[in-house]
C-alpha cells in the first residue's frame, strides 16, 4: 500500500502535464473554457490536499502524516467536468 505522501507526490506527478500545458495554452489564447475549468478545479483540489498536508506535518513534528483524501484510483479525475 502507498503512503499518503506517496499517493500525494503520484497525483502531483500526474497533474504536472496540465500545468504544463496551460501555461503554453493560456499565453497562445488557445485554451478552451473546459480546459481551464477543469485546471482550476485540479488546483483548487491539490491545494486543500498540500494544506492539509502541511498541517500533518506541523502537528506531527515533522513527519508526514499517514493519512489523507487521496484516493489512487482518482488520480486526474478530480476537479474535472467529464
């Protein structure tokens, strides 16, 4: 079983190319309303969980924390209109 860290640090990993790709899009004018929506609801979402997080690790005297609303199996459908 992947800890909540590494669960954490996976989902970052795979919204990475969203990111990636908006900042390309957005600059060029060629982002569609769909696409920033759903980037918006990826960053909304990663950041409760990097907040959450954070408070893990304040709390926990540095460790991280064992557990969170990560889910592994909705990895990239989070935030997002389908």
């Amino acid at each position: 079983m992947t800890s909540y860290a590494g669960r954490l640090g996976m989902w970052l990993a795979h919204e990475q190319w969203k990111l990636e790709q908006a900042s390309y899009d957005i600059p060029a004018r060629q982002a569609t309303p769909r696409q920033c929506a759903e980037l918006a609801g990826v960053l909304q979402r990663l950041s409760d969980e990097l907040r959450d997080y954070a408070a893990g690790l304040a709390f926990s005297g540095g460790q991280p924390p064992e557990s969170g609303s990560i889910d592994p199996d909705e990895l990239g459908g989070r935030g997002e209109a389908e």
